[in-house]
C-alpha cells in the first residue's frame, strides 16, 4: 500500500505563515504524484472558517490552479 500527503494549511496561522507551506507543496508536487508515486498529492485548508475567512487565502487557491494543484478546503464543520 502506498498513500499521498496533502498538505494542509491552518487558518489560524494566517497566510503569511500559512506561505511557508504553500512553497512546500509547490516543490513538491508532481502531477505524476499518486499511489503509484507518493508524494504531496494536493493542497487544503483548515480551521476556524468564522473568525478566519476563506478569502484571506484566495491567492493561495488561485495560483495552485494556475500550476494544476488539486485542493479541497474544510468548510462548515
């Protein structure tokens, strides 16, 4: 068995440290990645949606698109 990180970014760290990982996931993901190549496989976010707005990590979103990243995002938990 093999497995995929997705990294996680936390709301509560805000976007500035949040950055740090974002790089992280850029050097490190590979389209390629998957269970026959593990690796980072994709990027999301997580925490409290109520006192730290999606928004603020947009730009995040928007360029992981741009490089093909996969996302998903913790919402209304």
């Amino acid at each position: 068995m093999s497995s995929g990180v997705i990294v996680c970014m936390i709301r509560s760290h805000g976007p500035k440290e949040n950055r740090k990982a974002f790089e992280v996931v850029k050097r490190l993901y590979r389209p390629t990645n998957g269970l026959s190549d593990p690796g980072v496989v994709g990027l999301d976010l997580a925490g409290d949606e109520a006192m730290f707005p999606t928004i603020k990590f947009a730009d995040f979103y928007e360029e992981a698109g741009r490089l093909g990243i996969p996302t998903t995002c913790h919402a209304g938990e």
